[in-house]
C-alpha cells in the first residue's frame, strides 16, 4: 500500500498557469510540489517496512521458540515480541499477551492498575493517550500501539524482558470512541485482550469527578493535588469537600454517561473481551484471578497500596443532598441513592 503512494501521474504536476504568473513562481511551486511528494512517499514507505520488519522478527523468532499447548483460537494470541531497545534474553521464549484497559476517569481504573503492576509479569503502562498528538488520526494511534505491543514503551511499570502480559489503560473520551471501527480491526488482527472497567453507580462516580476537578485548584493536600491517596488521612481531607451538584442536568448527564458506556460496550462487542465493574472487584476481590486466568498470567496475590477516597453514605459527600434525593428518588437511578458496596 505504502508504494502505491509513490505513483505520481503526470497530470499531478500540471500546474495550469495564467498569463500574469512568472515562470519562476511556476518553477518555485513545481519544485515544492515535487520535493513534498517525495517526502511524502518516503515516510510511508520507512513506516510501512518498520512495520514488516518488525513483525518479520517476531515470527522469525516464535520459530525457534517451543509454543505452549494451545487451542486454535488462542494460537494467533501469542506473541513473542522483539524489542528494537533491549534483550529479552532468558525471557525470548517467553510469549506476550496484549491487553488494554477501557475505562472512564473516576472509575476505578488507576486503582485497578496498581493491581495489575503488583505482578511480577504483567506491565501496564498508565494513560499513554493523554497526550493529544499520540491520538491525533488512526496512523498516531496504531504507532503508539505498536511501540507498546513491542514492548519498547518505557514506564514505571515496564517489566521488560520477562513480562507475560502487556497493556494500558485507554479513557473513552481519549479516542477509542472515535476510531472505534479501525481500533476494532487492529485489535483482532493482534490479539489484544479489553478489560472494560467501569462503575454501576453512576451517581457515586459524579461525586468523585467533581471533588477531583475542585482540587485541581483548591489542592487540599498542602498545596499538592493528588487524583489518588496513599493513606487514610489524605482521603480523609479530600472527602471534606462536598460537592453542590446542579439537579437541573443532574438526569441529563446520567444518561450522558450511561449511553456512552452503552456504546463503547457495542463499538468493541467483537473483541475478545471481559466486563468488569468497579463495585465487585471492591467486594469480591476473587475478580482479580478471573482477570489474571484471562491475560493468561501465573497467578498471585495482588496488591495496591491507594486508599480509597469517599467511604460513606453519599449523604455524607454530597451538600445539596436532599435536593439530588428528590431528583432521582423514583427514577432508574433510584438505587444510586443507597450503598451498593462495603468497605
């Protein structure tokens, strides 16, 4: 595809001038023309045969590896990546599962993840799509993708050589929606395994949304922002704030919410995926070996350190709390009122 771009007609060139334009101007713009093509066509092509190249290693390499017992459908799943900044050594026969994690802020994710990485094989890389220009168009996307995938993105919490599972946490207003039809077809065609996480109640995630953004500024932690906590008095100080929140879009931005989650479940339907909801894997920490059986990882006592943040009744959290009561009390988000979950 990529040399296709190279194919220039002639009619590509013609520029058709006017009686008024200098020949030099002309010439100018043909030369511009020309050069820009050409710059054009060799970025294609040096993306287009690092791809092949890369992907040639991983095969050449699987060769000489002993593949474990798998069923068909699990045999395209297994990788052996090959990492253009370092060795895996002992660990080239190691195969690599991919895995991304769809989620929505405030929703348990960067919880979740700490999990994760308190396992010896399993890499996450944090919210890579953050960054704008990494999801600017689809060619963005897969690049970053690819240098995660080939194990070459560098974090905190890259195992490198020896890592069995690799992945990242992808927030639904951060591209995926967007480009869900090409995301969809990469995904399948490299195996990659969603953990979709999100939250039951929505109302509850509000609350958390609204306290975060208020001590972006506020910054009630001596002056230092903290999305997440390490100890019981920080979530102490944080949840003292109480968010006012507006009854009037209050049922308007549920259903803003709850639709979105509705379509990202539909976009992505086809993958090889698993649903995960915060509220369980709060009181029923047994989820945690369904998702290591399902990134197909040794499994082990997983970890975190985060402290959660808004522990009571939401009574407790929200300021204009008999006025939210009032909004939702007989409506479908009725059980949001009460606590889904203990501590």
């Amino acid at each position: 595809m990529a040399e296709e771009l190279c194919f220039f007609t002639k009619e590509a060139f013609v520029i058709r001038p006017t009686k008024k334009t200098p020949i030099t101007l002309r010439m100018i713009i043909l030369i511009f023309s020309m050069v820009f093509g050409v710059y054009i066509c060799s970025v294609s092509l040096r993306q287009s045969r690092f791809r092949s190249h890369t992907n040639l290693i991983e095969v050449v390499v699987s060769r000489h590896c002993r593949r474990p017992v798998a069923s068909n459908w699990e045999d395209p799943l297994i990788h052996y990546p090959v990492p253009r900044t370092y060795n895996r050594n002992e660990c080239a026969c190691n195969p690599v599962r991919f895995f991304a994690i769809i989620s929505m802020q405030r929703s348990g994710s960067g919880w979740f993840e700490t999990f994760l990485n308190s396992h010896i094989n399993v890499s996450s890389n944090g919210e890579i799509f953050s960054v704008k220009e990494r999801r600017s168009n689809m060619t963005a996307i897969e690049a970053t993708l690819d240098k995660v995938y080939s194990l070459d993105w560098m974090s905190s919490a890259a195992k490198n050589e020896c890592t069995a599972a690799v992945g990242f946490k992808w927030m639904l207003n951060q591209g995926p929606m967007e480009h869900h039809e090409e995301i969809t077809k990469y995904f399948n065609r490299r195996g990659v395994f969603v953990i979709f996480l999100f939250r039951r109640n929505l109302l509850r995630r509000m609350v958390s949304v609204i306290a975060n953004s208020h001590d972006r500024y506020a910054k009630l932690l001596n002056g230092t922002h903290k999305s997440h906590v390490h100890s019981a008095n920080e979530a102490v100080i944080l949840a003292s704030y109480r968010p006012l929140i507006n009854t009037t879009l209050l049922f308007a931005d549920l259903n803003k919410t709850k639709d979105l989650i509705d379509k990202a479940l539909e976009f992505f339907k086809s993958t090889r995926h698993i649903i995960l909801y915060y509220e369980d894997l709060v009181s029923n920490r047994t989820k945690l070996v369904d998702v290591q059986d399902f990134l197909g990882v040794p499994h082990r006592q997983l970890v975190s350190r985060q402290v959660k943040i808004h522990t009571r009744p939401l009574s407790d959290h929200i300021k204009n709390w008999d006025a939210v009561n009032n909004a939702i009390n007989g409506t479908e988000y009725e059980s949001f009122l009460n606590a889904d979950y203990h501590l």
